[in-house]
C-alpha cells in the first residue's frame, strides 16, 4: 500500500491545524500557503474530512477549520481509510469493494490471501494505533534531535 499526495497533503494539514490548535479556525488560504499544498485540492480534502469528522469548519468572520477532535483521538488509520478506503493489498479482502480474484480457485485456502491478510492486519494495527498527537511528537523530537547534531567536519 503507498499513500496518494492526496493524503500526504491531508496529514501535512492536520499536522499544522494541530499544532495550531489554540489560535483557533483557520483559513484555507492561510493552510494552503503555510504547507504549499495547491488550494483546490487542499479544499477537496478539508471537506473528506470534515464529512469524515475529523475536521470542523466555520464561515464568516474568524472562521476556517479546526480539528473536530483533540489531535490524542484522531488515528492515521482513520485518517488514510477516509481519503484512500481500506488497507486491502488485494482486492479478495477490501471491506468496501470485495471482489474475488479471478486467478483463485478457493479463496479459503489461498496462499497469496493468507499471507496478505498478515500484512493488512499488520498496517491496519500501526495506523489505527498511530494517532495525529504521536506524529507531531515524533516530528518534534526527530527535529530536536536533529538539532543538536554538532558537525565537525573540516
């Protein structure tokens, strides 16, 4: 499974709607700018996700969006299951759209199946278990780390 900029752009949003989260609402324009996301594309997002509750909008004076929901609740499984649908390697085990494989002749005791139901439970448990809030803090401290690198290099 590889991610679509789609969500790459939505978790560059959230990241920032959340570590903004005190200043209030924030505008479109202003999101789109400070993460260089194209605005008509970050507008298409912002509502996947306000339909998905994740977000909340408000219009007029001091208006914009703003997380639904403390940034501890909203899990990256969640968040990618909105913009980009289950996390099903093959298409014998998407929850949204099963189809069977026409190369199968017994999906109970298929191999490939067997295997790539491992590897859907295993993503699905590092994203459902991943929250907004556990992103920002391994960012934050990747970039103290980082920080703190002396180079000694002549």
């Amino acid at each position: 499974m590889m991610i679509s900029k789609k969500t790459k752009y939505a978790l560059k949003a959230l990241e920032h709607l959340a570590r903004h989260a005190s200043e209030g609402p924030i505008l479109i324009s202003e999101l789109a700018d400070a993460e260089g996301i194209p605005r008509k594309f970050l507008e298409a997002i912002l509502l996947s996700l306000r339909k998905g509750g994740i977000l909340q909008s408000r219009i007029g004076k001091g208006g914009g969006y703003s997380l639904a929901l403390d940034a501890r609740r909203i899990t990256i499984g969640s968040v990618v299951r909105i913009l980009e649908g289950d996390f099903a390697p093959v298409q014998c085990l998407s929850d949204t759209s099963h189809t069977r494989c026409e190369e199968c002749g017994d999906e109970a005791s298929c191999g490939i199946r067997l295997v790539m139901a491992d590897v859907k439970k295993a993503v699905a448990s590092v994203l459902d278990n991943a929250t907004l809030a556990d992103m920002l803090e391994r960012s934050e401290t990747e970039r103290r780390r980082h920080a703190k690198v002396i180079d000694y290099s002549i």
